[in-house]
C-alpha cells in the first residue's frame, strides 16, 4: 500500500484549494487535494510541506489532520492521510496540475473529485461542524469554577478545526480565567498545545481585541524568545491588528527591531514576514521615519519572494506611499 500525504489548504476567506489533474495521469481532469507520497527518510508532515511547496510554489502551516483513508483503485491501494492547512498565499504555482480553484466548504462535494479525496472532503466537512449545530455551549461561563485544567488543556490540544477554536475563544471572553489559561499554554513546551492554544487567542482577539491589551507588554518582551514558528504567526497576526498606540517607547523599539530582523533574515515563513510588515506599517503611521527603511526592506523581499508576500508587500507599499514624511530639520 502506497502512503500519500494531502492538504487541505485553507485562506483566510476560510476557502479550500482543490486541484486539476490532466489528461497523460492516473485520474484524468479529476479533482484532488494537493500532494503526494511519502519517502522513507521523512516524516508525514515533513512530507506535505516539501510536496506543497514543489508542486504549488506555496507555503503552508499544519493545523490538524484528519482520520487516513485507504482506497484500491484496482492499480494500486493507497494510504491517504490528510491534513488540514492554512496559507497566506493566493496563487499557487501551478507545476504537475492544469486548474486550481478556491472553494467554499459547502461546495467542495460539487466537484468530481478522485475517489479517495472524495472520502476526504466529507471527513473534512464533518470534522469541521458543518453538521454540527451553531449554538453549541461553551466550555464554561462567568458564574463556573473552570473547568480542570487537565480536561481544557488536553481540548486544545485536540483541537482540529476553526469551529472547536471559536467555541474556546467564545468561552474565554466569557470566563477571564479560561482566556489566562490560553496564554499560559501558548508558552508551553509542548509545540502543539502551544500553537493551537496561540491559535485559538487570535479568534479572541478578532471579536474582542481590547482583551490582550494587559498582556501585549508581556507578548513583546517576550516574542523574540518563541522558538515555536507557528506560535509566533498567531501573536504576531494579534499584535498586527492591535493598537499599537497602547503600549510604550520601549515595547515599540522592541517591536520594530524584532519585525526588521524578520524581514531581512530571510528564513521566516510567509505569514511570519507578512504580519512583521503590517506591525512596522502600523509603527510607521507613529514614527513616520520608519517608512523608507521598511519601503526599502520590502523591495528587497519582492525580488524573489512568493506570490504571497509580493502580494503583500506591494499593498503595504501602496500604503507607505500614503504616509505624509516630515523633512528633517536643518
């Protein structure tokens, strides 16, 4: 049995990448989830992030996976294990498919996809509630004791969709201790706890974002020490939304040079780099001499960038550009 990794690729409209495959292959003109199969010397993971990157030219980061599915296809049997992912990229680049298209999750099943992406589009579908009732209880409320932390913290550890994740977020607005408790865990050791906990503040912070206020001084002293990549995408996607007028001098010097070095390293991922951009705009419309030093660090990126962070890094230069420069005194 062949093992074969797929993605479920998601943007942040909550749309889902499929694609075509052509003519001259196993699955003519079928749909499917990007990816393919795994070599001995890798691990699952390893694998969908290398066969995302060579056939689409993107970047992704891994949020869950889902229940494997094997299929005979009569030529061969497969082990198809998918994972569900998340993208700032747009356009993929297209190198063994012939169509892509970005699809909302009621319309995934519209499609004639191979038959065992069929099997993963409805896992999909049900691991991430779509038949699942909207007014599902939160985990605790105001006027409870929380719940163990032993219970909490093995629910985020678990969690695989954006559905759990918003039923968390909406019990942490309600009940302080829970939204402390997500704080204290994206910190953790446990990289997975520690993402997925980090993960599920920005959908806090999305409805209330006064919220991390008292914790962004914290969050900034701290953020050049997170060794964990997707951790610091979410509290970087946080810090990028936040008024950054609420915090003082020295968290904004702080600031500005951790976001410069991300964007001059090289090596960060695309969320990483696209979410430091925004932070050092929105540093800009404060220190306005910060503009051209951030202008010229993107126009660096640009020249052999993704599409995602040209898509990016042109339209905070658009921005720039709007930014009124005092002269310098004489």
């Amino acid at each position: 049995m062949i093992a074969v990794t797929c993605a479920v690729i998601r943007n942040e409209e909550d749309e889902i990448l499929v694609v075509q495959r052509g003519e001259a292959t196993d699955h003519p003109f079928k749909w499917e989830f990007p990816g393919g199969k795994l070599t001995p010397e890798e691990t699952e993971e390893e694998c969908i992030i290398r066969e995302v990157e060579e056939e689409l030219s993107m970047e992704i980061v891994i949020c869950g996976k889902l229940t494997a599915v094997e299929h005979d296809y009569g030529h061969k049997q497969i082990k198809l294990i998918p994972f569900i992912c998340d993208t700032l990229d747009e356009v993929p680049f297209l190198s063994e498919h012939i169509a892509y298209r970005w699809m909302k999750d009621k319309d995934l099943l519209s499609l004639e996809f191979s038959e065992a992406d069929v099997f993963v589009a409805a896992n999909y579908l049900k691991r991430t509630g779509s038949e699942t009732p909207d007014n599902e209880p939160c985990i605790s409320s105001p006027d409870e004791e929380l719940k163990d932390d032993a219970d909490l913290q093995t629910f985020v550890n678990n969690m695989m969709s954006r559905k759990e994740a918003e039923w968390v977020a909406a019990s942490a607005i309600e009940n302080p201790a829970i939204f402390n408790k997500l704080i204290e865990y994206s910190g953790s050791a446990d990289k997975k706890l520690a993402f997925r906990a980090s993960w599920t503040l920005t959908k806090v912070c999305d409805r209330i974002p006064e919220l991390i206020y008292p914790y962004m001084p914290q969050i900034i002293e701290n953020i050049g020490n997170i060794d964990n990549e997707s951790t610091l995408r979410s509290f970087l996607r946080i810090l990028s939304l936040s008024d950054l007028g609420k915090i003082n001098i020295r968290q904004h010097g702080l600031l500005t040079d951790f976001c410069f070095r991300i964007l001059n390293s090289g090596f960060s991922a695309i969320a990483v780099r696209a979410y430091s951009m925004e932070i050092l705009y929105n540093l800009s419309l404060i220190y306005p001499e910060l503009a051209n030093e951030l202008a010229a660090s993107i126009r660096v990126l640009l020249e052999d960038g993704s599409a995602g962070i040209k898509a990016r890094g042109n339209l905070v230069l658009r921005k720039l550009a709007e930014i009124p420069i005092k002269p310098k005194s004489s």
